[in-house]
C-alpha cells in the first residue's frame, strides 16, 4: 500500500504557463481512479511537462488539482511530495555518488521520520523492482544515460507515493528496458492502486501499457479515453498533423503507423 | 470522462521480500569509508605533530610531547617556542585549513560547480579589501587591537560580499548561474578597489596590506584560534544536519525539488555558513587560495560524495594540505618562514591540477 491514502485525480478548469503565456487554459480531466496508469501524449511543446509540472507543484497554476479528497493545489510542497512523486525529463547528474547513495539520500532528506531499517528495506525493494542491483555500488559518472534515467527512477518509485507522474521515464532506454520499466511501473501502479501519468512520446508504448490515454492539443485536452477509443486517424491528424492509420497487430494490440507529415 | 484501470489485468503487488544483501553490501562499502576517513585523521594529526616539530630552532618530538603535557619539563625558551610559536601556528594551520576544505565542499555542492571555492568567489578578495580599508584609512577605534581591528574588517566585508551576491542573484532568479556570475564580477570590482586603496596608500601601510595579502600563520594566537575553533564547532555540526538534503541535490537541482527538497532556501542558508567559515578562517591569516578548492576535491577522490563522510573529508584533507603547506613553508627556504599563502598557491596549483587530471582518467 502506499505511503499516503490517495483518491481519483480530479483536474478542474486548471491554467497554467510561464509568465505571461498560457500554455494550458481551463483544463477538466477525470476522475482518474486508482490503479490507472495514464500516457499524457501529444506534440513537441504541447504541455504534456507543464501540467506534470502543475501537478507536482512544481509550477504555478490556478484551478483545482484534487487527489481524493485532498486539494494539492492548497497543500505547501512538503506535504505535497509525500503524495506525489515526480520524475524530471533530465537525467540525474552523473556525479560520484554511487547508486544506492542517491536512493537513499533522496528518500531520507524528506522522510527523516522512517528508521534506518524501513530505509534500508524500502531500497532494496525497488532495486529489485526495478533489476538494478548490478549498479548499485557503481558511481553515477560511471554509468551510461539510460542506467542514470533508471536510477532517477528508483529515487521517485522508493517513496511509493499514491501519484506518480513521470515525464519521459524511457526517452534514454533502448527497447528492453522500455519495456522492463512500463511493465514495472504498470505492476506498481496496480499492486500499490496508486495512478500514474506518463508523459511519453512513443504513441504505441502508450497505447501498449497505458488503461488511459489523455491526449495535449491547442492549450488543452484534444482527447482523453481508452486507448482504443481515442487513438483515430482523425485525431493524429489534428494532434501531430500526421497522416496515419491505426491497425490491430496480430496479438491484438492497435498499433499506430505514421505515414507522412502534413505540411504546416 | 472517468479514466480507470483494468481490474482483470491487475498484476500482483511488487515482492516485498526482496532481501538480497544489497545493504549488506552497502554496509561494507561504508566501513571503507570510514576507514579512509580514520586514516585521514591519523595523518592531519602526525603532520600537526610534524609542523610543531619543524622550524630552526631545534625541538625534538620527545620535547614536544614532553612540552604538551607538562610544560615546566622544559627549558623557559624552549617552551616559549612550543606554546607561543610553534603549537599556535600548527593549530592555525589546521582549523583555517578545515574550515576553508568545508566551505568549499559545501559551496561546491549549492553552487554545483567544482571550481567554487571561498577564494573564486570573492570572500577571500572582500576580506582583502576589508583589511586594506582598516589598515589604510584606520578606521577604528583606539581601543581595538590592531590585530583584531584588521580582521574584523576582513570579516564584515567577506560575510557583506556573500550576502550582496545573494541578495543581487536573487533579484535575478537565484540560480546557481547567476550566483557564479556576480561572484566572479565581485572578485575583480574587489581587486580593483583593493588596487585603488594600494594606490593611495603611503609606503607603510602598503607594506602592511601586501604583507596581509601574503597569507600567513604567523599571526595566530590562542584567542584568534579559539574563534576560529568556535566558528568550526558551531558550522560543522548546522553542516551535518542537511546531509541528506544536501547529497540528494548532488543529482541536480531539477531532482531534488522534486524531492521536496527546497532547493532556494537550502543554498541560501548553506552560503550564510559558509561565508561565516570562510570569513573567520581568511579575517586572521590572509589570503590562502587553493585549500578551499583543493580539499574538496581530496575529500571526493577518496570518499565519493555522500555528504556524511565528504563533508568531514574535505574539511581534513583542507587541514592536511594547510598542516603540510605550512611545513613546507618553513623548510624551503632554511632559516626563513615563507608566507603560507605563497605556499598553498605554489604547490596547490600543480596538486590541483593532478586531480583534475586523474579524475578525467577516471571518467
């Protein structure tokens, strides 16, 4: 279970932007219900980082952003992080700290009421969670993008709050790893009945792991549903101005295949 | 729209029975650092040991530990030298070195640049002014000692230089980058007014502001030590306390408030202390570059940087690099004790740079 009772996610007529450009206007999405994990897709600069970002509080907005009952708009930011966990779109520095060092030090500089031994276990789990104890000892100079990115990974997902909202978790992974980490975090997502968001570029990772898509367009939401439903050549249309079809494969999975860009 | 999982498809909960002896492991790799960091203080001790033991008049390390504990074993002259000369300026040496290797691992870290140093960023520079200004214009009341008149000086400009950095980076934004780029501007305005001082100063009070400049212990006495040690007891322990905090944002500012980790207040908070350190350690012995630069960069090479044993580190590898740079200022020119600024420089630059260089290899 996680760490801080949750809820659905519940967006209300929520803006946000950077000075005094909107980004996203009036925005209303949910409920989203525990155990859902949600890709948040659409074109390069759309917002699908902005509203990460809001929600995390991490960027101001107005509008409600409601987690059960909670209003997280309201909620100052050190209690907001015990119900939200964030990963950033940069990887982790590749400094000389070693693997379990920054785990550790980023679960136990906001939660100094757990034991050494709730730490220690805590970490252990998402190691194995994630298959990363080969690196556990090894400097973050030493590692490669995609092992770095994992690590970040491992700093959000040992606080197990009842929100994730992850923002490109597999822009550095090559396939295997993609697919390691959306199934780890899908189980997670389900055993722990938290939700997540997932910002991604990969339309067919999406539609692959994700109950829901919400997709960005124009300052809002274009769409937002079953994968199935939502994902049409109409809307790639007008979300990423592509021609493109959308075929079941042989294991029954709709896959996107891009044809040609439309031009501007 | 409701957006909700698949209840059929929902996977068991992760095992929690994950048991692998990963912090076993961990354990062990920690023991080694402790290890190194013992060691570490072993050798900070011998060098003091070595730096009350040099210098032109002859006392043997049997004299010294004689001395130490029972004074009137020795002869009136000799114990004169041990307790007026010798132990002051070690003991100088040792505590402007660990606070200066503090400063700088801790100005590395909030900065997250490894080229921050007190001396980089303008403290050392605004002490120097500071000094100029007291020992030119003679500013203070007659009642001051002289001595302490100057390093009040030095004091009041090196932490007023910190807190204008602050408070002008964070009219823009308070980011780290605008932090280093009012830092180094800091350091040539400051140059210059120290030059402009210089050039109106008559022959005798110049002499004295180059002499300030030089660096040296050898104007230490057990009142300045005892603020010194005061300053180093009261910010190494404030330091201890934000370790986690302060490890996490090793992985970048972006990460670490995403943490909940409040990035803005910590660098602040973290550059108040350190421009407290830096300035008593620089108000009573002058300028000493490179020590703040160099023992965290010791410190990192041998104990990572996970703030528990890397802060403690870089504040003994700055004592061990003060400790030998002072012997060495007593033993290059026989008969002669060389300003230790001088020394710290000459020897820290090529040290420096084989750090720089092996860590390059490394990566």
């Amino acid at each position: 279970m996680s760490d801080a009772a949750g809820g659905p996610l519940r967006l209300e007529d929520v803006s946000v932007g950077y000075g005094r450009t909107p980004v996203l206007s009036h925005l209303d999405i949910g409920p989203v219900a525990p155990g859902s994990l949600v890709a948040v897709v659409g074109s390069n600069a759309v917002g699908k980082s902005t509203l990460l970002k809001a929600i995390a509080g991490l960027r101001p907005a107005t509008g409600g952003i409601r987690l059960g009952d909670t209003d997280l708009a309201r909620l100052p930011l050190a209690k907001r992080v015990r119900l939200v966990g964030y990963l950033s779109q940069s990887l982790p520095q590749p400094t000389s700290l070693v693997a379990y060092e920054a785990v550790t030090s980023a679960f136990r500089a906001v939660r100094g009421d757990l034991s050494a031994d709730e730490v220690e276990r805590r970490v252990e789990e998402v190691f194995a969670a994630l298959g990363l104890r080969g690196l556990a000892l090894r400097r973050l100079s030493e590692m490669s993008g995609g092992q770095r990115q994992m690590v970040g990974l491992a700093q959000v997902l040992v606080r197990k709050p009842p929100l994730l909202l992850l923002d490109e978790p597999t822009s550095a992974l090559d396939l295997r790893w993609q697919l390691n980490v959306l199934e780890t975090v899908r189980g997670i997502t389900r055993g722990e009945n938290a939700i997540c968001l997932i910002a991604i570029h990969d339309v067919n990772l999406a539609l692959r792991f994700c109950d829901a898509v919400i997709v960005l367009g124009g300052g809002g939401v274009l769409a937002a549903g079953a994968p199935e439903d939502v994902m049409t050549p109409d809307l790639l249309r007008r979300a990423y101005g592509i021609e493109g079809r959308v075929e079941r494969c042989s294991r029954g999975f709709p896959i996107v295949l891009s044809d040609r860009a439309l031009s501007v | 729209m409701t957006i909700s999982g698949d209840e059929a498809t929902r996977a068991p909960a992760v095992a929690s029975d994950t048991q692998t002896g990963l912090s076993r492991q961990y354990a062990r790799f920690i023991a080694v650092r402790v290890a190194i960091l013992v060691v570490l203080l072993v050798v900070v001790a011998l060098s003091f040991l070595a730096d009350v033991a040099t210098g032109t008049s002859s006392l043997t390390v049997g004299d010294i530990l004689r001395g130490l504990v029972a004074p009137e074993a020795l002869s009136r002259s000799q114990a004169v030298i041990l307790w007026d000369v010798r132990l002051p300026y070690a003991a100088m040496a040792v505590l402007v070195g660990a606070a200066l290797g503090l400063a700088g691992a801790e100005m590395q870290t909030v900065l997250n640049n490894p080229l921050a140093s007190p001396f980089t960023l303008g403290v050392s520079a605004a002490a120097m002014l500071g000094a100029s200004v007291v020992i030119v214009f003679n500013v203070l009341p007659a009642w001051l000692d002289q001595n302490y008149g100057v390093a009040l000086g030095a004091f009041v400009f090196a932490v007023g230089a910190t807190m204008l950095i602050q408070g002008l980076s964070r009219l823009y934004g308070a980011t780290v980058d605008t932090v280093v780029l009012f830092g180094i501007a800091m350091v040539f305005v400051l140059n210059a007014l120290v030059a402009l001082i210089q050039f109106v100063a008559d022959a005798d009070a110049l002499q004295q502001v180059v002499f300030w400049n030089m660096g040296s212990l050898t104007r230490a006495t057990w009142g300045k030590i005892a603020i010194v040690a005061g300053v180093l007891a009261l910010c190494l322990p404030a330091s201890m306390m934000h370790v986690w905090a302060m490890t996490a944002l090793r992985g970048g500012e972006d990460h670490a408030r995403s943490f909940g980790i409040p990035v803005e207040r910590l660098r602040l908070l973290v550059m108040l202390r350190v421009s407290l350190l830096a300035a008593a350690a620089v108000c009573f012995v002058g300028t000493i570059g490179f020590v703040g630069l160099v023992g965290p960069h010791i410190a990192r090479l041998a104990l990572g940087e996970d703030h528990r044993f890397y802060l403690p580190g870089a504040a003994l590898a700055g004592a061990l690099v003060l400790s030998l740079a002072s012997i060495a200022s007593k033993v290059l020119v026989p008969g002669l004790i060389l300003p230790v600024g001088i020394v710290t420089s000459l020897v820290g630059i090529p040290l420096f740079m084989a750090l720089i260089l092996t860590q390059r290899r490394r990566a």
